[in-house]
C-alpha cells in the first residue's frame, strides 16, 4: 500500500504529461481525484501501520528502496495528505490565470507522490534518492512560465539545491559505510565503539549531512534561493515553503540526527554547537530581512527562512523534548504558512497589488482573504491560546532545559525574531484594516472582490485547523512526545 501512495500520483503526473486530458474540467476531476486517493491511502497506511518495509525494488545489492511509516515519518505523512489536496483545490482557481496547467498539475502531482516518498522512506539511501528527485520535479514548476525572472529564479533553486545533496552525500555515504545497516532506527545505527575510534569523522560528517539537507532548509548561509522563487507561481512557493521542500529539509535533519548518526553520539560536541549557532544566526537573519522587505510574497519568503529554523534549532537540541519541539513547529508553521502564502496569492490574482504599502483598505475588500491571514499571523507571531505558541514555548522550554549555552542563545534568538514577527505580520493587517482604501484601480466601490469558493473554503478548511491545534494542543504535544520518546 505504500508504495501505491508514493508511486500512483507519480505515475498519474507523468501519464498527465504523455496524454493532455481532453478538458479543464477533467483534468480538474483527474488530479483532485488522484491526490484525494492517495491521502487516502495514506490514511489507512497511518492506522494499520506494517512493521515490515515495503520494497519497491533494489538500488542496488543490499540497498532497496523501501518504505515503511513510523511515528516521525507519519507526522510528515499525514501533514502532506492533508495540505496537498487543499493545495490543488486553491491551484486549480489560481493557475486559471496563469495558463500552463497541464504542465503544471501534472508536475505538481508527480511532486506529491515524491514527497511521500521522503516521508516514508524506510531507510536513509530510499530518502536521499527521493530527496534528489524533489528537486528535479520542482525545479519546472519554479521557472512555469519560462520569464526571465523565473527562469534565473530557477537556475538559483538548481544550484543550490545540487550543492547541498552533493555535500549531504558525504554525510549519507559515512552512514552506509560505517553504520550497522542503513535502515533509520530511533537512537541511530553508528555505534559508541565507531564515535571514539572516529570522533573527527564522526563530526564533520553529521556536520556535511546538516548542511547539505539544510539548503532545503535555508539554513544561512544556505538560504538565498528561496526568497529567489517567490517569483513562482502562489501553488508552488506555498508548497515550496511551507510543506515539501523546505519541511523535507527539516525532516531529513531530523531523519539523520535521531535516526542515523544518533543525538546521544554527538550531544555536547563542537558538531552540535555549530549547527545550533547556523540555526540562531538564521532565525534572526531572515526575521530582520522581512522587516526590511516590503514585497508581500518575499517578506513571507524570509518569514519562512525564520521559521523553518526554529525546527531546526529544536531539532539539534538532541533531546527527546527537542524532537517534541521540532516536530510541533514543522506541523503548525505548515499550516500557519501555507495560509499566508494562498492568502498573499488571492491578492495577487484578485488585485495585482504585490507591495506591502498597496494592501491599504484591503480588508473590507476582501474580509475573507484577510480574515484568514489575520488568524495566520496571529498564530505564527505566537499568540497564546493558538498553536504558534504552544511549539515556540515547546523549543524555548526545552533550549532552557538542556544546559547548555547555545540553548541560551537560542532562546535569545527566538525572543528577538518574536518581536520583529509581529511588526513584519501584523503590519500588513494593519494596513488592510487600519487603513483607507487609497488606490481603488482594479476594485469596484462598495463591491467585495474575495475569490471563488474554491479559494474560499481551502482558507476556511485551513483557519479551522489552526484554531484546532490551539484548542487539541495538549493531546498534540502528547502524542508528539510519546514518538519522541520512542514509543509510538
């Protein structure tokens, strides 16, 4: 079964490709379908878990692509069957304005099913194969359109994207050579005999796989490509920095650290020091740079940059309440962020505004759209009683309660990016609430201009959710322990 989630929309996109279906309502019925199928057979993957591997065929002797789900690999599973559907639902409004859409849904289907394939990877080699498909899949989607601002948008993304899977190689390549088997096993397969015997190699090659899989990430200095294709069109750069690439990069963070080099081999050491200060400089860098930004998609771009550290941050924390915090932030930044980006994405198509100063009287305009956005921002700048919150306590509690000092400069890092936050989120509310309608080209007086219902329920869908996870919190974070702890 799960090779069947991983490999039908797959093959569904690249048959999407081949045969052009006849209109856009079938292509329309065609790709919803093909995604709702697959998160549904997510969803029984996710209840009668198998505590065999599935092959899907051997790389190489002793090397299968195989998947399997365990308790991280479930949460990043059930987070992208969730959100994919609503995402396509949301493009099939969206990408009406930007032609293309065979090419584009047909990609974008293929993107979901490599996805799965991270997320399910039974071993390190199966993630790392899929990791490097990512790319290839996303890279049309980034330059649709072939402009010349996305196609150099797109050479970046190419770039640095090859440089952090040849870097993270190393990392891999240390793992299949040294560990006992590559299968991803909780607490790592490198054993205390091969850390004393190779301390220095030990290092730098957790340090190779850190950097190479934190250019998904855009860990600084690693970073520059995403704010880059924001330029994409809304579909992608939502998926880009808020559920696939950039929650692949975490994810494969966490993967290699708890599940491969082993948090207990390399707690305390220099290793760890460095990927937490990357991780610290990073959340402050891409807060103070959104401040700076006034472009409403690239300022969301650096939000995400931010953001996706503070995973990362609670990620090399190396402890159980660490991977606790890591993984409640990748879940609710997901949510929180795709709502931004979709809602940025409705103001482009619906007004063309793109500058944070043209949003002004936007709000009784488009009250859904906004709306929406406001409970986003809301959460993501850390409102109590919703979920941004709640994970961004979960990594300060537990960078105070590991001892040691980069923990401190963790937490210093995280009060400051709360503040700039806010005024970097709540400024554009501001503007389109606060704020008369000065430039009404495009917008009929006394008429709202919210998109279609498609639109409109993925931000309903979506809002709900968000408040959901502040309201379920605790039984989140329960849950989310017990497979920190192992025992789920």
């Amino acid at each position: 079964m799960l090779c069947l989630a991983v490999f039908l929309p797959i093959v569904a996109g690249l048959v999407m490709l081949a045969v052009k279906p006849k209109s856009r309502a079938v292509r329309a019925c065609l790709v919803e379908g093909v995604t709702l199928l697959t998160s549904l057979i997510v969803l029984s993957c996710l209840i009668h878990r198998s505590e065999t591997p599935s092959v899907a065929f051997m790389l190489m002797q002793d090397m299968p692509i195989a998947f399997q789900i365990d308790g991280l690999g479930g949460i990043f599973a059930g987070l992208v069957a969730f959100l994919w559907p609503l995402a396509v639902l949301y493009g099939l409004e969206y990408m009406e304005h930007e032609g293309g859409e065979n090419h584009f849904f047909a990609l974008y289907t293929v993107t979901y099913g490599v996805t799965l394939g991270i997320a399910t990877a039974a071993n390190i080699m199966t993630m790392y194969v899929f990791y490097e498909f990512l790319t290839l899949a996303t890279l049309p989607l980034v330059m649709h359109g072939t402009s010349p601002e996305r196609v150099k948008a797109g050479h970046t993304y190419m770039v640095y994207s090859f440089f952090g899977a040849a870097v993270a190689f190393i990392g891999v390549m240390i793992i299949v050579a040294f560990g006992e088997g590559s299968a991803f096993v909780m607490g790592g397969v490198l054993s205390e005999a091969f850390a004393r015997q190779h301390p220095l190699l030990l290092r730098l090659g957790y340090l190779c796989a850190f950097v190479g899989f934190g250019v998904k990430a855009a860990v600084f200095p690693a970073h520059a490509w995403l704010p880059a294709v924001s330029v994409a069109p809304t579909p992608v750069t939502a998926l880009l920095h808020a559920v696939a690439v950039v929650k692949s990069g975490a994810f494969a963070i966490m993967r290699v650290t708890y599940f491969s080099f082993g948090a207990q081999l390399l707690r305390g050491t220099w290793a760890q020091h460095i990927a937490m200060l990357l991780a610290s400089l990073t959340i402050v860098y891409g807060s103070t740079m959104a401040v700076r930004e006034h472009h409403f998609k690239r300022r969301l771009a650096y939000s995400t940059i931010s953001n996706l550290s503070y995973v990362v941050l609670a990620a090399c924390l190396m402890t159980a309440e660490g991977l606790t915090a890591a993984m409640a932030h990748m879940v609710f930044h997901a949510l929180m962020k795709i709502t931004l980006f979709f809602c940025a994405g409705a103001v482009l198509i619906k007004t063309g505004r793109t500058q944070i100063e043209s949003l002004r009287g936007l709000g009784p305009v488009m009250p859904v759209t906004f709306g929406a956005y406001t409970v986003a921002a809301l959460s993501l700048m850390g409102t109590p009683l919703l979920p941004g919150f709640v994970s961004k306590w979960l990594i300060g509690s537990a960078a105070v309660s590991g001892g040691y000092a980069m923990g401190y400069v963790g937490v210093a890092a995280i009060l400051v990016s709360a503040v700039l936050t806010a005024i970097y989120l709540m400024s554009v509310a501001f503007f389109a609430f606060f704020r008369p309608l000065e430039d009404a080209a495009g917008i009929e007086p006394g008429r709202r201009c919210d998109p279609t219902w498609r639109m409109k329920l993925t931000f309903g869908v979506l809002t709900a959710a968000i408040v959901l996870c502040g309201v379920f919190s605790n039984d989140i974070v329960a849950m989310l322990s017990a497979i920190a702890a192992g025992v789920a």
